[in-house]
C-alpha cells in the first residue's frame, strides 16, 4: 500500500502540482516527528510566502477523513501524523494474502556464476560466485525476469593437458573409476608437484591434442571432464542451485575464427610480435590479446565468442557476470571490446565483482591442500549446528533435516549479509549462533511465528476474524511501526535487485526480526483473557510468517517451521 500517495490525496492545496509535493515528502526521521514531513522552503520565493504561511496553508487543505490524524506546523516543516488504528488495520488488510512476485515482464537475463574451472576442487573462493549468482537470479525472477543460470565451467587448456598426461603416465582406469574426482586430483597435483620442461612440454603435446580431438586422447579428456563435472554437481546439488548450462569454456574453442576476423576486419586489431592484439591504452585498459602468436586462443576471446553465441541462443535484456573483484580488468576489456565492436548488446553487460570470503587462519583444516574446500565449510557449519541441537526433542530425521537446511544457510548467509564488494571471514560459531545477525537467528524467527501459529490452532482462535477493537496503544504503537516496516518489503527488494546488493536485504530482515522479537517479548501473543487483542496479534505473527517466507528464499535461507 502506497501510504505516500494516499497521504498526496488527502491534500487540496492548488497553488502546488501533485508532483511537486510528492517529490518532497519525506518519510520523518523520527516517531515525535510524525510518519511523513513536507519542507515548505523551496516553494517561498515562487509563492511569495514565507514558509510557515505556505506549511499552515497546505494544513489547512487536509481532507481529515480518519486517515491523518493530525497536522503540525514546525519550522517551515509540515509534518503529518497517521491515524495509526485505521493504517494499521488497512495495512493488515493489504497483507492477508501474503506476498506475490512481480509479474512477468517479459526480459531475459543471463547470470553466468559459479564457473569453477574443473581442473580444481570447488574450494571455498566459489561460495562467493554461487551464493552471490544464485540470490541474484532469484532477484531478478522475483522482479519478473526470465532467468537464463549459465555455469561456464573452466574446461580449457593446459590444466587439462596436464591432467590427461598426468593419467597416462601414472594412472589407471580402476583407480580413477573407483576413487572418481579425488584420484584425478592426486595425479594432477602429482604433476603439478614434479613439474619440469620435459613434463610440460608433453602436457603442451597433449593439450594441443585434446584441442584437435584425437581419436585417443580426446575421449580420455571427455572421461576426466565428466567425472569433475558430476562432482560439481553433485556440490551444487547440495546447496539447492540447478544450472540451464554447463556450456563451457571448451565449447568455444572451435568459434574463434569469426572473432578474430571481426576483429581484423574492424580495424581495431594490430599484429605486435606476431600476435593479434587490440590497444586499449588510450582507455587505461591496457592491451587485450585476441590471438597469440602461436594461434592459441585467450580467455577473452573465448569470452566474445561466448557472448555471441548467449545473445543469439538468450536475446538477453541483462548479461550479468559474478567474479572475484580480480577480474575486473578483464571484463572491463571485454566490455570495451563489444562497445568498439559495436555489438548489440555492449550496454547490457555487468560485472558483479566481489571481494575475498576465507576462513581465520587455520581455524578450518582442509581435507585437501591449503585452502578450505567447499564442502569443508559447509560441513563445519553442519557440525556445529548438529551440537547445538542434539538435546532438542526431534527425531533424528528431524535433526538431520535441520542440521542441513540450518548449516547451509549460515554459510550462504555469512556470504549475502556484507557488501558484496568488502572481504569476508567465514566465523563459524558466529555463522551458526542463534543470537547476532545470522541467517539461524532469522530461521528462529520464522520457527518463532509457525509456533504460535500453531498453538494458536489448537486455541481455536480464528485469525481470519474481523477486526477486532486493540486498546493497548503502547503495543499498537510497536505493531504499527512493523506494518509500516512491511510496507517497505518491495521498496528494499527492487532496491537489493538494482544494486544487486543482497546486504541491502539481508540488513532489512535482520531489523525486522529483531523489531518482531522485541514485540514478542514485550506482549504476551496468546492472551485467552483478550481474545480481541489476541487475534489482531496473530494476523501481525502470520503477516511476518509470510513476509519472512517470501523473503528468506531470495537470500538462500531455506525454510524452517520448527528449531
Ligand atoms: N572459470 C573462471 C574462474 O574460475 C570464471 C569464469 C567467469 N565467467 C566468464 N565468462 N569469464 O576464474
């Protein structure tokens, strides 16, 4: 409900334009102040008054209809205060039938996230990209958008040649067939361990190979791939994320040629030390090399392929990339590229770039190597989860179910809550705590709400009652103060969705929580004494159940009813 726009109607004052009024309402800063102030300065000289004069003027237009229920005139202000009963009620009313998203609106966007390049395990850097891609997706569907997830796997190069040697030389097809991606793993990092120019130059003779699809090498390549792209999936399958492509970096290999001719063909391309490059120094981009010298292609090229081959298979209205704040350079190039290409879709492309998630030094011992790996995260939090609530009287179904949906969340949480661009510190006793700002703390809440939901059921207090008379104007004034924090849910939502920026969100749930926990400890929700009371409460309790649902889910906070 737009309260600004009801307030704009209730003012018959001609000597201003609707619009010029609307553009100065503000909503007042503090409760003393009223719900909405009008600065009356910049209208003195044009309206030859003084500010006062315009300020009581504009009073004396209200229509007082039960919906202001006073106007005050301070200082060249005019501040409006809100017949809190009749908001609240109506607000309610506005609210009993929960949330919705938007409607389609007939855009497509692209999220080209997680991209894990498959010669590594998926470590604890790629939280960032997945769980920033993922609530971002859920963003834009939320606004309305067709989503297009895109997961362009780093399956090119010379890792691979490395890799496929590696097994040649060492390994065999039981073990990689028994041991999967773990045995894999072992031979590359083997190599990677004894490297020395006559390794690599066999790994160069293979990779050059696999590029050329030899009968004999190719299929081992294709083997290996499948094999790291199901342990991919299976992890993401985990965190509840489902792709509409894997196409990856491989698939553009043989799509270079148009890109290089473009190129050539443009004008902008030159030949420096046999290869072709594109001088992009005159906008500080340094220089992007298309083509080298001995025909291999880049990563940006690839990239320009890939984006061809999206705008002809999506018709994207947004192409968004979420990477490491590291690689700004490049797509700052490869967008500069497509404006000087003249492509179609130079002004849609965007670069969401994040700064560096890790764990405190070695407070999270890695199964493998030095970093964390994904899942090693993820399996501390469900550790700690899992202790705080073995006392709790559930089954162990029950508990696992927690112990997954809970511990999931905190970590995808620790991720959305700071601002994407900051660095972050995976604290796991802080992720999982069920007081401070964590996602557990908001999946209380919403357990809170099932709760007295719940009882009040087994009450047989019927919430969907008239409205019943409140007198207690000290707990009217908390319930209308989170109505009104409800009726701003859209505004955070489509502001989260523009900056991209799921802190802006994540800071607006955890206010709401802590304003609703407040009320739940100051009243008392079921009073069978006051049945009138009870029953405004507990449309307040199933308002906030179905804004916390509606909301949780675009953070990757999965749902809980109990805790
Ligand atoms: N595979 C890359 C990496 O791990 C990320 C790919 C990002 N997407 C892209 N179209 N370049 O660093």
């Amino acid at each position: 409900m737009d309260l600004k726009t009801i307030l704009l109607d209730k003012i018959k004052y001609e000597n201003l334009t609707k619009q010029e009024l609307f553009n100065l309402i503000t909503i007042s800063k503090e409760n003393n102040m009223g719900d909405y102030a009008l600065p009356c300065f910049s209208f003195a000289k044009t309206l030859h008054r003084s500010p006062m004069q315009i300020a009581e003027e504009i009073k004396n237009s209200l229509i007082l209809d039960g919906f202001i229920e006073k106007a005050e005139v301070v200082n060249g202000y005019l501040n409006f205060f809100l017949n809190k009963k009749f908001v609240a009620l109506k607000l309610l009313e506005s609210f009993k039938d929960g949330f919705k998203p938007c409607k389609s609106n007939k855009k497509v966007v692209c999220i080209d996230y997680s991209s894990v390049n498959l010669a590594k395990y998926m470590h604890i850097g790629h939280w960032s990209t997945t769980i920033i891609g993922e609530s971002i997706a859920r963003l834009y569907e939320n606004q309305g958008y067709k989503v297009y997830r895109l997961n362009y796997i780093g399956d090119y190069g010379l890792p691979f040649g490395k890799m496929v040697y590696a097994y040649l030389k060492w390994g065999n097809k039981e073990a990689v067939e028994k041991n999967g991606i773990d045995e894999i793993q072992n031979l590359y990092v083997r190599f990677c361990k004894e490297e020395n120019e006559e390794l690599l130059s066999k790994a160069r003779e293979i990779s050059k190979k696999i590029e050329d699809k030899d009968k004999e090498i190719y299929p081992i390549y294709e083997w290996v791939i499948k094999i790291s792209k199901s342990e991919a999936k299976r992890i993401l399958d985990k965190v509840g994320i489902v792709f509409d492509s894997w196409k990856g970096e491989s698939s553009y290999n043989d799509k270079m040629q148009p890109v290089i001719d473009e190129i050539k063909s443009s004008g902008l391309g030159k030949i420096s030390e046999g290869a072709l490059i594109v001088d992009l120094s005159e906008y500080n981009l340094g220089v992007s090399v298309i083509q080298r010298s001995d025909g291999a292609s880049l990563y940006v090229t690839r990239d320009l392929a890939a984006l061809e081959d999206r705008y002809n298979t999506y018709k994207f209205d947004e192409m968004i990339y979420v990477t490491a704040v590291q690689q700004c350079n490049h797509f700052e190039k490869l967008f500069k590229l497509c404006e000087l290409l003249k492509k179609p879709y130079a002004n849609k492309l965007y670069h969401a770039y994040y700064g560096m998630f890790s764990t405190p030094e070695g407070k999270i011992a890695s199964r493998k190597g030095k970093q964390a790996l994904f899942e090693d995260i993820l399996f501390a939090a469900e550790k700690k989860v899992r202790e705080q609530i073995t006392n709790r009287d559930l089954s162990k179904e029950q508990k696992d179910e927690l112990v997954k949906k809970i511990g999931k969340s905190a970590v995808a949480f620790s991720v959305l809550k700071v601002d994407r661009i900051k660095d972050k510190i995976f604290e796991v006793e802080k992720a999982t705590s069920l007081d401070g700002e964590t996602s557990p703390y908001i999946q209380y809440t919403l357990a809170r709400c099932c709760s007295l939901l719940n009882k009040a059921k087994t009450y047989n207090i019927d919430i969907n009652c008239n409205y019943a008379d409140l007198e207690d104007e000290n707990s009217f004034n908390v319930i209308y103060s989170l109505l009104k924090t409800i009726n701003e849910m859209n505004t955070v939502i489509y502001s989260a969705f523009e900056k991209k920026e799921t802190s802006i969100l994540a800071r607006y749930i955890l206010d709401l929580c802590k304003a609703f926990n407040k009320f739940y400890v100051d009243v008392k929700v079921l009073d069978l004494q006051n049945v009138n009371t009870t029953k405004i409460y507990l449309m307040l309790v199933k308002t906030i159940k179905n804004a916390l649902e509606y909301m949780m889910p675009l953070l990757c906070i999965d749902l809980v009813e109990y805790m």
